[in-house]
C-alpha cells in the first residue's frame, strides 16, 4: 500500500530535518519521497498529521519478552503489541531467556517468532558464554551469521577476568559488540536497594555504588588491553558515568545507556517498601539521577532504554527484599523521555535520537532514520494529548509499573513497520 503522510513535523535527527514535512511511502515498504512526493506517486491511503510529530520507529536496546520460558508472565506477541502501541519498532532480546540464547537455532527461532506477528522487529543479543554460566565461551561467529546484534551475559557476571578478556578477544576478531552490565556480585552481595539513606530507614541490605564502579573499572581495563568495541548498558551511578567519560576521552570505543526510569526516580521513590521500585541496578541518590540526566546532554550516555520486564501480580506482592525486580517499561519510554523535553534538558531532537538513530548505531542496523530508500519503520505522535498511566491503557500483560497514576503528555496515534500500519488509535 502507498502512502502519504501530510501536515505533520517530521523530527529525524539522522538525516537533519525537523519541520513541517509530507512523507511519502512506497507499496515495497520503502521512504520514497520527503517532502515532494515522486513522479507519478499516487497514495491508496492518506495520513493527515497536522499538529502531530512524525518520527523514526522507536529502538529498544533492552526488552525482555518473556518469550520462550517465561509465558506465564507474558509473550513475545503481547509484548511486540504493546511496543507497537508505543511508537517502539524494534526491539532488542537479552541472551537471559530459559532456554538461553547460546545456539544459532535459539537466535533464529526468536526472529522467525517475531517476525509470524508481523509486528515490531525483534534482534536478539547472543550470550557470551554457554548457559551464561560465566565458563566457556560460546561460537559467537556462528550467532552473529544467526542474526544476533551483539554478545552479553545479561545480568549474570562473568567473575573470571580472563574469561571476559578472551570473550573480549574473540569479539575484535569477528567486529562484534559486546554488551556489558558492569556489577560486582561480592559486593552487591544479595542488596536489593541503593545503600544509603532508605537502605539504613528500611532495614533492608544495601547494594553500594562501588559494587557498579567496580565492575566498570575492570571492564574498562580490559576493554583497553583488547581494543574490543563495548557498551556499557544501564548505568546508574554519577562515578561510573565519569569513569565512562574519561574512558571516552582517552579514546575508547565505548557507549553507555540508561533506562528511562533511573532518570525520574531515586531510592526516595521507595517510600515504605513500594516493590514497584524495586530494580536492578536500584534507584540511587538525586546526584546520581542529575548526573545521568547530564551525561545525556553532554553525550556520554547516548540511548535510553525501557529495560523492560513485565511480571506477574504475585512476583511484586512478596516482601520487599523477596520481590522480583524489574519494571514494565515499553509504554512509558517515550513519555518519560519527552518529560525530559518539558523539563528543558533535551531539544526535542536531542530527545528522539537518544531513542532512534543513536541505538540503531549501537546495534548497527539499518533502522532509525526516514530518509528516501529507509524502510518505512515510524510513528506519529499527537503531542496534545495529556493521559494518566493506568492499568487499563497498558497494553502489555506486565503491569509492574512505578508510574500508574502519573499524567503524560503526547500519544501515539499511528505506528508502521516497514511501511504497514500495525497499530492506529481509535
């Protein structure tokens, strides 16, 4: 189907342009026009944007589906239908499902799954050791030919140093990514909050800044020894955004993102044992959330992420402590990034890159962008619109949400994947 999207602001900050701009699509799936729509162009079906924004699909670096192992807490198809909901078009799996993401067939059967919905793209990530049990290496040059973006061992360290140098080794031999969550698991020995202040008021055992900063000064290091490409994935701490930064001075080869809800939240959010607040790494002191939100300005963290993991009812009504982490993210990534645009910190270009253009790079692919011969991955966006986030408008089965009962502003009215509209606003 060809269609013509007119009166809208076109935001793309890879190709430059913000300003009232049609956009025109080809029946292939393709951007075939910008602006002037090409000789002989005749739409089936005409969008009217006036008043609305127009931007690339959305790309998550971090979503966890729950899909294989987990489908009692939600599905692949649920999941790429909330995303969908949400102007998010691709999407990015951790190695961490059950089984783990360690063969070719595993990295294949995500995609092919993904792909029977027809919905948002999903790109898996393949684990960096086998069962990532931290021991032996995985064929990582046989995953990457299976499709997968990059290599992690998701939240499970690998203690052994060398095992992480020679997985790094590996990785420059092949150009591939490795995707790292800096953390060490003596130090965090079990917490479940940031320490400080709340840890000490709640009697509950404490995970010290130090037990991240350590882990990003041994990566850092062996990132410089191996001259592997790296990315430093959801960092929450002011010193660990520092230590990222000098390493970039130094001219290392590194990224780093934050999930969009360590830019909005501290361990203040807690208040008396809220598990919805219980994540992983936790939410820290104000001075860490206003130095991420400054290594956003200044470049130093260059993605923000939902980290999503959508949970059953009974995994947040446990003791704080004995509560399963994580927060269902997908629906509020956009809003809470554009909250960021109301507080004055981003432009509002700034802002979309951080969610499009920017991750596309770290995952090097071919998506985040609209300009002519683009596929046609985008949404629209009503930014009039003002709601409140409650159970009923989320779409994904995870209502672990922090944020129920806060008012947004701006709502996704259309999304398309590869020039087919797989989600439109009653």
């Amino acid at each position: 189907m060809r269609i013509a999207i007119t009166g809208g602001r076109v935001v793309d900050p890879a190709s430059g342009v913000d300003g009232l701009c049609d956009l025109f699509i080809g029946d292939q799936g393709f951007v075939v026009g910008v602006g002037t729509a090409p000789t002989g162009f005749a739409a089936d079906r005409t969008l009217d944007a006036r008043g609305k924004l127009i931007f690339p699909g959305l790309v998550d670096l971090r979503a966890r589906l729950r899909e294989p192992g987990l489908e009692y807490k939600a599905t692949m198809e649920s999941e790429t239908n909330a995303a969908v909901r949400a102007g998010i078009t691709t999407l990015c799996c951790p190695p961490d499902t059950y089984p783990v993401i360690d063969t070719p067939a595993m990295a294949q059967m995500i995609q092919q799954r993904a792909w029977r919905f027809g919905l948002a793209f999903v790109h898996p990530l393949g684990a960096l050791t086998q069962g990532l049990q931290g021991k032996l290496l995985t064929d990582m040059a046989a995953l990457d030919e299976a499709g997968c973006v990059g290599f992690s061992n998701a939240l499970e360290p690998v203690t052994d140093s060398l095992v992480m140098r020679r997985a790094m080794e590996y990785a420059v031999g092949f150009d591939l990514t490795v995707f790292l969550h800096p953390n060490d698991p003596w130090l965090c020995n079990g917490g479940c909050v940031h320490e400080g202040e709340v840890s000490t008021r709640l009697g509950l055992p404490g995970i010290p800044e130090t037990a991240e900063t350590a882990g990003v000064a041994r990566d850092l290091a062996l990132v410089e020894q191996t001259g592997v490409r790296a990315h430093f994935c959801q960092l929450s701490s002011a010193r660990a955004v520092a230590m990222v930064a000098a390493a970039q001075d130094r001219g290392l080869e590194i990224s780093a993102d934050v999930t969009a809800h360590h830019l909005h939240l501290t361990e203040r959010d807690i208040g008396f044992f809220n598990t919805q607040c219980h994540v992983l790494p936790p939410l820290r002191a104000e001075g860490d959330r206003e130095a991420l939100r400054k290594a956003l300005k200044n470049g130093v963290i260059s993605a923000i992420c939902s980290d999503h993991q959508p949970h059953e009812p009974d995994a947040k009504l446990a003791p704080f402590a004995e509560s399963e982490p994580g927060i269902s993210g997908l629906e509020t990534l956009l809003p809470l990034t554009l909250k960021l645009v109301d507080d004055g910190l981003l432009s509002l270009s700034e802002a979309v890159a951080l969610l499009t253009c920017k991750p596309a790079q770290i995952l090097g692919i071919d998506t985040g962008h609209l300009g002519i011969g683009a596929t046609a991955d985008l949404c629209i966006v009503d930014p009039e619109v003002r709601w409140i986030q409650s159970v009923d408008r989320l779409t994904s089965r995870g209502h672990n949400s922090p944020f129920l009962g806060w008012e947004f502003r701006g709502a996704v009215s259309h999304t398309l994947v590869g020039g087919k509209i797989v989600f439109e606003a009653p």
